[in-house]
C-alpha cells in the first residue's frame, strides 16, 4: 500500500524458485497465479527467480502456461500487462508427480538443481502447498524423504500451507507432528488468509503505535468486545467440505481467533514473529476452559432455512448440494467466551458467524463502560449511545468511534454520533487477492503474519469443549434461522443473558 503523498519503497524478496503442489488446481488458478502476478508488476519478485508446478496431471509445460494464462485473464485483479505476463511465464516449468509416486520428487529435485543453476535462485525454495489437506502430510513427507526439505549450504527451504489445520484439537496435534518430523518450526509457514487483510493487520498499529487506546484497554473500562463476521453468500457448490466441517471449524479457531487474539493479547516486546506469535498463542491459551455442560450454555449454532440472502434465492441448506437430508451441521454459530487473565477478567467476548445472512459484515467491536449517568439524571435524557470502537474488515474497511454529542439547541439532548476513519479516504492500494503479502513475507522469511503450531493448538484447545458438547448432544440444541435475517433468536438471548445486545448486523 502507497501512501498518497509519498511511495513506500520495499525491495524485492530474495532469489528463489516458488513450487506449487497442486498446480492444476483453484487455488494456483484463482489466487496464487494474480498474487505472484501482482507481485511481478510491483517490482517485489526477485529478478532470480522461478517457479515450478507439480500436479499429477500429464501435461507439458507449454501446456501448464497456457492454463496459467487464461487464469491471469481470468482472476487478475489489475489491468494484466503482457510484457509482465511474458516475463512471468518465461520462468515457469511443470513436473509432473505426487507424493505416493517417489520417483517423481527424484524428478523434481533434479529439475529444480538444474533451474537453480540456470536461474541463479540459490537454492531457495519455497514449497507451496496449494493441495486438499489430505495432501499435507504425505507431501511433507515425500520432500523429507528425498532430502528436498533439507536447508544447507545457506539456502532455505520453505513450506507453506493453509486452514485447515485439522478437524479438531487431535488432529491438528497430529499434522502439526507430522510437518515437524520433516521440517523444522522456522520452516513452516501456515497461512490465515485474515491476516493477510490490511485492517487485520492493522489492528495491532492502532494498539501499540498510538498511546491513546492502551491505557483504557483493559476491565477497567471496556464492557464487552464483539467479534462478528456475517456472510450473505451461502454454502452454495461447496456442499461436501462443508456439511463435514460446520461454522465453527471453518472460521473460528482460525479467522475468529486471529481477531480476538490481536484486540487481546498483551503488547508483544518487540515486533517480531517470535514475540508477537507467543503473546496471540497466550492469550489464546487463556480463553478460559469450559465442561461440555457450560459449552451448551454459552453457545449457539444454527442452521439456515430457505429464504433470501445478498441477492439470491437460497434454498434450505439440507437441500444443498453434497449435504445430508438430515444434516445436523449449524452454518451459523454465536458463542460467550472468557478471558481468564487480569486485563480480561469479566468481561465477555462474544463471537459470531455464519452464512446465509442479511448483510456481509465482518467487523471486532470494542464497547466502552458507560460514563457515570449521575450528572444528567433531571435532564430530558433517557439513555445515553453506547461507547463503541469499531475496526471495520468488511466491506468499507476503516475503524469508527460512536460516542455522544449534544443535539444543538437551548435544552440539553444528547444524542450518538460516529467518527469514522475509511481506508480509502488516506490511502490509495490497487486491488489485490490478499496474498501478495503472504508469499511476500515467506520469501523474505519474515514470520509475524503466519500461525505457529502453539497457536493453531491453542485455538483447537478453545474450541473443543463446543465441538463434544455438540456432537454429545446431537441434534437437540440446533436452532433454525431463515436465510436473509440476522441469525437465529437463540443468538439473541445468548447476548441477552449477560445483560447485552448485538450491534445490529442489517
Ligand atoms: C474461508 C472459509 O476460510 O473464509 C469460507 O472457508 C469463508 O467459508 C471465508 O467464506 C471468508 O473469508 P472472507 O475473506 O471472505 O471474509
């Protein structure tokens, strides 16, 4: 992002050969291929560089270059330049393999010896797996087996992957051992696209760049936070991942968890991705452990009904595609989370998500205690607007305040007004898929933005007393909502209990 009155110079990332795993597939298609374009066109990919598909598919690399184009056509987020698509396609070559075919990570190692000497990438390389999760482990395994994950003679090799995690606490424990059979910690790159987002990664420059907020951050004078990300689209074609995975998997022990650890961690001591990973793994580590009877009481999952959503008319999620008659998977989830330390204690983090619902939103709400009410008791004042600090990550993205003003005029009325700061307004950046930093970051080994195995554990850990809580109690609990509203009722008496109210989602 360029300030308006002035460019932010950033070098380019180091030489290095970018291998994607999966490379005939969406992800390489839709994301991965107008990231790296946009990277190109910014100047920020090394002038040694290259970049290698593996898929299983037979194909030549012309073959696999022409897909590549068409996907720039396609899903290229600016005005494509030919010049840089050339130069972009002019380093790329496909090898054919995957991990149950040994020989053919044998074949890549040398295609990737001899790239390396003709391209001068140094020996570094970064192992993108663009793969269903079911690939992750065998993946790794294969590069560890056949020496490609090892760093030597200074070179690095890096492996990124992306959510999911695991299903549950088990077996993100699991891959997590798994990848660290074969790679080491400071090797592993595990992306949350979330903090790919500016204003996600913003919320941490508000914190601790300006003095203002820090020192009323805390019991003492915050209420409650709300953490809401509302989507309109529903499940639509993805009908098999979907109805295995459920609400809660799919965005809160990653998205979720990425926005409530940065609004609750403690001010790391230096900016850097050890310090900064420890403090979001602590207080994640510190969102207090409920029973399964407590998880029922404090959670609400919901599943949506036909109506109609954004612009479409959508059908009764048991009627999606892929997904069963009697599905039992809430698409919609509100849960009342504790912090147990001194700077959270009592106060109530609620979270919510799902689809199929009234407006897109995705925003973290911060709400002040209200200022003592004495002073206007034998004024016409009925109640004052309520004290809300609001980072706003969808749709317009900025951060606003709502706080009270007088009404002019002879008697005293007061009434709320919002002061708001909008991204666009200061800012100029060109449209981007939101990896351009992610891979970035990986190529320059700077870790901050990444999740580390403590982290994603931590995050599983918080979850799974919902997940046996649910799966004990089967489908009594599950609550309906019409596609098009704001959720379920239950959601609304969840709040209701702890004396508050949602800010409203339409
Ligand atoms: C993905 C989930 O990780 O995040 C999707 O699998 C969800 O179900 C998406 O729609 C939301 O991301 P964003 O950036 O659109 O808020």
């Amino acid at each position: 992002m360029t300030a308006k009155n002035g460019a932010r110079v950033v070098p380019p990332a180091d030489p290095c050969c970018f291998v994607v795993f999966g490379a005939s597939g969406d992800l390489t298609h839709r994301l991965l291929m107008p990231a790296l374009y946009n990277l190109a066109a910014s100047g920020l990919l090394p002038d040694a560089f290259s970049i290698v598909g593996v898929a299983r598919a037979e194909m030549t690399t012309a073959a696999f270059c022409d897909g590549l184009r068409k996907a720039l056509d396609q899903f290229a987020t600016r005005k494509v330049e030919p010049a840089v698509v050339e130069r972009l396609l002019s380093c790329v070559t496909y090898v054919q393999g995957g991990p149950e075919d040994e020989a053919s990570f044998d074949r890549l190692g040398e295609t990737l010896v001899a790239i390396e000497h003709k391209r001068g990438t140094r020996g570094n390389r970064l192992y993108y797996l663009a793969t269903p999760p079911t690939a992750f482990t065998p993946t790794a395994r294969a590069l560890g087996r056949t020496g490609l994950a090892r760093e030597e003679n200074g070179a690095w090799r890096r492996l990124i992957i992306e959510k999911p995690f695991g299903t549950d606490l088990a077996s993100a424990q699991a891959l997590n051992r798994a990848l660290l059979d074969v790679f080491e910690e400071h090797q592993i790159f595990r992306i949350d696209h979330y903090l790919g987002k500016e204003t996600v990664q913003n919320i941490m420059v508000m914190r601790f760049a300006n003095g203002l907020f820090e020192p009323i951050w805390n019991r003492d004078h915050i209420d409650q936070v709300q953490i809401t990300v509302a989507e309109t689209l529903p499940v639509g074609r993805r009908g098999k991942f979907y109805d295995a995975t459920g609400a809660l998997r799919d965005m809160v022990p990653n998205h979720l968890f990425q926005l409530l650890s940065l609004v609750a961690m403690e001010p790391p001591s230096r900016f850097d991705a050890r310090s900064v990973r420890s403090e979001k793994a602590n207080v994640l580590d510190e969102i207090q452990m409920i029973t399964p009877e407590e998880a029922l009481r404090r959670s609400v999952r919901g599943q949506y009904l036909a109506g109609r959503a954004g612009r479409e008319d959508v059908p009764d999620y048991r009627a999606t595609r892929d997904v069963a008659p009697d599905s039992t998977t809430e698409t919609y989830v509100a849960l009342g989370l504790s912090i147990d330390n001194w700077r959270w204690a009592g106060v109530p983090f609620f979270l919510r998500t799902g689809k199929a619902l009234c407006a897109r939103v995705s925003e973290v709400a911060i709400k002040f205690k209200q200022a003592p009410f004495a002073m206007f008791r034998h004024t016409p004042i009925e109640h004052l607007a309520e004290n809300f600090l609001t980072v706003r990550i969808a749709p317009e993205e900025g951060i606003s305040l709502q706080f009270n003003a007088k009404v002019p005029g002879p008697s005293i009325a007061i009434d709320g007004v919002h002061m708001t700061f909008q991204y666009k307004d200061y800012f100029e950046s060109a449209p981007s898929t939101g990896y351009e930093t992610l891979i970035y970051d990986c190529m320059i080994g700077d870790a901050i933005l990444f999740q580390r195995a403590d982290g994603v554990e931590a995050g599983w850990r918080a979850v799974q007393p919902f997940l046996d809580a649910w799966r004990q109690a089967g489908p009594e609990g599950l609550s309906f909502y019409k596609a098009g509203s704001d959720g379920p009722e239950e959601a609304h008496r969840l709040i209701g209990d702890h004396g508050r109210r949602w800010r409203p989602v339409c």
